[in-house]
C-alpha cells in the first residue's frame, strides 16, 4: 500500500544520474531550523562558529548542485512531478478506504489526513536535507569517502548535500497540500498551544527523522551497507505513523515509541491537538516533548555519526 | 615561501637548516584483518602492520619520491599523511598540525592528488569543481583567478573547463584533479600515482609542471609512483617503502649503489665477434655484430671504451643507464 510511493523515492533518491533543478529561493524555515539542530550537534563543542561554517559549505554545495541542474529543467519539472503522484497515491490510498468505512481506528478522514499531512511533510523535509546519507555505504566502499576527508568541510556536510536533489521538493508539498487541507476540515477547538503544536511537530519531525537518516549513514561506516536496514526504519516508520495508532497492536506502538522515538514526529502531538486518548496512556505534558527529543535525537546521531566517523579513520574501512 | 627561489635548484644536499614540512617519529598503522579460518564460522583475526616505524622527515621545498612494491604501505602513509586514517602509533606533524586532531585545517595546507579515484565533482564540469573549491577553501578571488590561469595555462586545460569530469579522458581528468589541488596554494602536496594509466605527452606535461610549481612556490611534494620516470625526473631523494619499514632513504645514485646496478654498454662491431672480454665487465648477449655488455653503475665507462677500441674492431657504441624497476626488484629480489 503506502510502499509504493516509498519504494518510489527510495528509488529516485539513489538513482545517480537523476537531475533535478530549481531554484533555492523557496526553501522553507522549518527545513532549515531541522538542519541547523543536525550540524550543532555534529560539528559538536557548541563551537557558534563551527556551526556557521558547516552552514555555509551546506548551502554552497546544495547552491552547486541546484545551478548545475538549472539547464534541465524540464527534467526537474518532470521528476517532482512524478514525485509528487508517486507520493500521493499514498494518501489516495487512504481516500479509497474511505469510500467503505467512515472511520479507521476511530479516526476521521480529516483526522487521518492530518496524521498523514504532518508526517510526510516532516518527512519530505528530513529527506531533501539528508537524503543522500544513504549513499555513504557505497562511498565506503568505493574509497570515494577518502576524498570528501581531505577537504576543510565537515564529511556530515559534504555527505548530506552531495547531489542535492530538488525534486524531492515533491513529497514536501504533497504532505503539505494534504496538511493544509485537513485543517481546513478536521473538528478540533484551537487554542494557543495547539496551533503552536503543528510547526513544532513539523520542526521535531524534520529533526527526528533526519537523527535517524545521519544513524543509519553512521551505522554504515561499519557495515559496509546498512541502507536498506536504515529504510526499514524510516521509510517503513513513515509509513506506519500515517494510519493511526489503534490499527497497530499496543506492544508495537510502545515499542515505536521507546526504541525509535518516531511517535514523537505527530502520533502524541496529534492526539492531543485531535483530542483523542493515547493508547499507551502518556501523561498530556508529553506532546509538547517532540523539540526535546527531536534534541536528543540529534544528540545520539551526532555521536553516532562521530564514532562511526572514527572507526573509519582507524579501520580504513 | 621563504626559502629562495630554486628551492628545486641545481643542487642536492637540501638546507640543513630548513624547516621540515612533514615529520614522521616511530608511525605505525596496523589493520585488524578478519577471514574465515577453515570450514565452519570460525573467524581468525590476524594483524596486518602496513606501515611499521616510520621515522622521517621532510624540509620545505623538497620533492621525495616515496617508492616500493604493491602492498609496501606507500598508500597507507599518504592516507595518515592527510588524516584520512589515523596512525595506531607514533608522532606525526605535517605544518606543524596533527592530522588526525585537526584535519580540516591541515586539508587548507596540503594538496593531494589520487591517479586512482578523482577529487573533484563526477557529475559537475572542472570549472564548477573549481569554484566549489574556491568557496570551500576561501581562496581570495585574485590569488584564485591567478592560479587558475597559471594551471590552465600549464596544464593546457582551457578546452576542457566546461566539460563534466565523467567525460574526460584519464589524462584530462589527471590534470584536472591536479590544478584543483593546488588553487588554495598549498604547502604540502601528496601525489599518489599521479601518472598511472597516462600517454607519454600526459605524463611529461605533469612531469614539466610538478617541476615548474616546485621551483616557484617551494611546494615540498611526496610522490609515490610505479613510473620510475617520475623520480628521475622530479626527485633528487629517494625513499623505498618494504613491509612498511623504510629501506632506503637518499639520492638516485647511492639507490644504484645499494642495489648493486649495472650499466649496459652496447657496442656495435665491424663484424660478428665471438663474445668480447674485458676487464670490469661482463658479457650479457650478442645479435649479429652488435654486443651487449654490463658493468657496475658507480664505475666509470671510460676505460672499458678504451679497452675495447684498442683491442676490438670497434664501430659505435651507446651506454644504457639502468632502469630503477631492475634495481628495486634486485632489491627486494635479495633474500633476507
């Protein structure tokens, strides 16, 4: 079901010659802030300047690659829109469900759609930033990782923008689209703090999922290629926080929660903005908690990320 | 920088007094090596020590050549050399830096080509390649548009600029790799394998510019390199790499010695002659009229000349220096 469109971008993402081109102009906040939190962590001794720098090679890379596929762009019109269809079969799956039941797991259509909305979203942001950490592992293997170790740019940076792919812009506004359009429709009583809830699930979102993408790159230094280990946790994860949770068996849900804090991406942030009772059965203060461990996410991805980092400067391999 | 311009000069003996560029106290690196022993699962671990007790230095200016059989370490110590890999023992300083604690900023003063895998961008053409590389090291734009011409220049890059690195011929892409690691004017260049796989007219162009850019910027470059060409050409010391110990560490000539080389003379007859003897030499092989003679590298040539005119019908004659693949192999060929 919703693995088509994840096997589709999985497939767009590690497909070499694939161009993509745009302009940068339009790169929103929240994938920014999402990156931002990565670097501080990685670069590490809360060095501002280090921070500053790692930024700067970012963007002139992701500028490199966004101007050296300028001249195709009929191509990159044509590969985020296939992005975006692949993407969105995903939710007209959903709609389809719809069309026999009026509720899934107790949940609404716009309810789901809002489920969805923020988690591809989050998700389409983690993936255009640090899509192409999944490459490391070939990189290993081809040596080709010695090169990026002689340059004065932190490896995480040049790993992350390398062949910077503007099409994956596609699943971004897909999720937006869908966002946009649950909470034009979903029956929920705003305050203050739930409205402030939704770009802090977007932010955290970006930020988690983007944890895991540097931990699989991480674990990859050692296992040679853990890139479809690192997919079944993030896309397979993406796909499961789409449908909501009661459809899941309860020690599953736990186990998402604990062992990869993906719920934390919209699962408890949406259930209380949706007002619904979490089946786990978490005090109410702990949908406020995605920055924190969006944080600590980051956190474990860059000593992940450094460890691996070192064993490859001592292995060579 | 400081030293006077021919740093490359006439003479051997660099300054004694010169600063060393890259020190090496008692480096080591061993590899944990794991291989199924046998049938079953069982996996044995075995040690590698690819590079063993290092100790060298190098003085500013000077270009090394840094040679030996497959598998000697060679590639192994360019990669601590740049804080690529991390030493499992001993002291390196290359600048004055550690690699492996500070190695982006070591990346800002060294320069390092691999004949094998590219540096630059596959995908992107050189003249991207080199704006990025620009941006990256923050290459003031006048120093930068300078060394660029000077390598475009030297190198005979200017048809090649907008074309993708992937579409590049071996030696294209050579020069290119080379002119993008030296825009950011670095101190140390490391060349690994920089003429593998080149035409003849590729290989002197590099040879001629690897030349030019030491005697202009006293850049100390380490060379390692199957093609004995490139030292003789580019060296003035030598250093051979065996089982990861040094084996060697001086001029060309006193390599000669140590190998016990032979120069050949060939020497054309009036007519067919049975096999010549003369003294200090030995006789290799005849073709017709034409012999061939070998006699130790370190003797003079003179008297076996005069020798053989005097008693032998002699028409022309040429001396052969000896290829320094023969005098490696003669010394690792040596058992013990």
């Amino acid at each position: 079901m919703g693995e088509y469109g994840a096997v589709d971008a999985h497939g767009a993402a590690g497909e070499p010659g694939a161009v993509g081109a745009g302009n940068d102009a339009h790169m929103p906040g929240a994938m920014d802030a999402g990156y931002d939190t990565h670097v501080r962590d990685t670069v590490g001794a809360g060095s501002v300047a280090a921070v500053a720098e790692a930024l700067r090679a970012y963007r002139l890379i992701v500028a490199m690659w966004v101007r050296s596929t300028m001249a195709y762009r009929a191509s990159f019109v044509l590969t985020a829109l296939g992005n975006f269809a692949a993407t969105a079969l995903d939710f007209v799956t959903i709609v389809l469900m719809f069309s026999h039941i009026t509720t899934l797991g107790g949940f609404t259509l716009p309810e789901v759609a809002f489920l969805y909305g923020t988690t591809s979203t989050a998700f389409g942001a983690a993936d255009l930033l640090l899509g192409s950490m999944d490459r490391l592992g070939r990189r290993v293997r081809d040596g080709t990782l010695d090169t990026l170790l002689l340059r004065p740019v932190p490896v995480l940076v040049q790993v992350a923008a390398d062949r910077f792919a503007l099409r994956r812009f596609g699943r971004i506004l897909q999720g937006a689209l869908v966002l946009a359009w649950s909470l034009a429709r979903v029956d929920v009583a705003w305050t203050p703090a739930k409205v402030l809830l939704v770009p802090l699930m977007l932010v955290g979102g970006t930020a988690i999922f983007g944890a895991v993408f540097v931990c699989g790159a991480a674990f990859q230094f050692r296992a040679g290629d853990a890139s479809e280990l690192q997919n079944s946790v993030t896309y397979g994860g993406n796909t499961m926080l789409q449908y909501p949770p009661g459809v899941f068996a309860r020690e599953l849900v736990r186990g998402v929660t604990f062992v990869v804090p993906l719920a934390f991406v919209n699962w408890l942030p949406a259930l209380h903005i949706l007002g619904r009772p979490d089946p786990v059965g978490l005090p109410g203060w702990v949908a406020f908690c995605s920055p924190l461990v969006a944080l600590l996410c980051c956190a474990v991805a860059g000593a992940a990320w450094r460890a691996g980092l070192r064993s490859y400067r001592s292995t060579g391999s | 920088m400081e030293r006077a311009g021919d740093a490359a000069g006439t003479e051997h003996a660099p300054d004694s007094a010169a600063e060393p560029v890259i020190e090496l106290e008692g480096v080591a690196k061993v590899f944990d090596v794991r291989h199924r022993a046998g049938r079953g699962l069982r996996r044995e671990r075995r040690e590698v020590r690819a590079v063993d007790g290092l100790t060298f230095t190098v003085p500013r200016g000077e270009v090394v050549g840094y040679i030996g059989p497959n598998g000697a370490g060679k590639s192994t110590t360019i990669k601590m050399l740049t804080g690529i890999l991390n030493p499992s023992a001993g002291r390196i300083r290359i600048c004055g830096i550690d690699p492996t604690r500070e190695r982006t900023r070591l990346a800002r003063r060294i320069g390092v080509v691999f004949g094998q895998r590219t540096t630059l961008w596959w995908d992107l053409p050189l003249r991207d390649s080199y704006e990025l590389v620009r941006r990256m090291y923050r290459i003031g734009t006048a120093r930068y548009e300078a060394n660029l011409a000077r390598c475009v220049e030297l190198l005979d890059l200017s048809a090649l600029l907008d074309v993708p690195v992937r579409q590049l011929s071996l030696g294209q892409r050579m020069r290119g790799d080379i002119a993008a690691a030296l825009l950011h004017d670095p101190e140390v260049l490391y060349l690994d394998e920089p003429t593998i796989g080149l035409d003849v007219i590729s290989k002197s162009r590099v040879r001629d510019f690897l030349r030019t850019v030491n005697a202009e910027r006293s850049t100390t470059v380490l060379l390692t390199t199957h093609d004995l060409t490139d030292i003789e050409t580019l060296c003035r010391r030598v250093m051979v790499i065996d089982h990861g110990r040094l084996m060697y560490d001086g001029g060309l000539a006193g390599l000669h010695a140590v190998g016990e080389s032979e120069r050949t003379l060939v020497a054309d007859f009036a007519h067919e002659l049975a096999p010549v003897t003369v003294e200090g030499a030995r006789f290799v092989r005849a073709e017709g009229p034409r012999q061939w003679l070998a006699f130790p590298a370190a003797a003079s040539a003179a008297p076996l000349v005069a020798a053989l005119a005097a008693r032998y019908p002699l028409v022309d004659l040429s001396v052969r220096e000896p290829a320094i693949e023969d005098v490696i192999a003669r010394m690792y060929g040596q058992p013990g």
